[in-house]
C-alpha cells in the first residue's frame, strides 16, 4: 500500500523505516529503508501533530501492526 506524504510524494508503507517529527517542529521526515529522507511541512503548526497521527496511522494499518 502507497501512502501518501504530499501532493505528488508517495511511499510505500513496507518500505517505511521512521517517521520523525523534526527538533523545531518544523516538518515531519519519512524514511525509508535505502536511507532517503522524505520531509513533509504541513502548512500549520496545528496540523503537524494531526498530521504526524495521520501517517502513523495509515503506516500501521498498510503493515498490519495493531498497535
């Protein structure tokens, strides 16, 4: 299963390493397992944390993970 990190950047949620809130809260960082970095900046302070839910979310459910 795809999942999608912004408009045109999709990712496949097997490949999905760490999902990574940035020090300054600035972006969220996905990565995958070949070590590229996929930043994401939604466009308010508010929707980072529903955002980062969100990706976290839809990871668990594409790999199965019940936690």
């Amino acid at each position: 299963m795809m999942i999608k990190l912004s408009d045109g950047c999709y990712v496949a949620a097997d490949q999905i390493t760490e999902v990574k809130l940035s020090s300054y809260g600035t972006n969220i960082t996905v990565r995958t397992r070949d070590g590229i970095g996929h930043s994401h900046a939604p466009s308010t302070t508010g929707e980072m944390h529903s955002e980062l839910d969100r990706l976290i979310a839809e990871i668990n459910r594409a790999t199965g993970d019940k936690q």
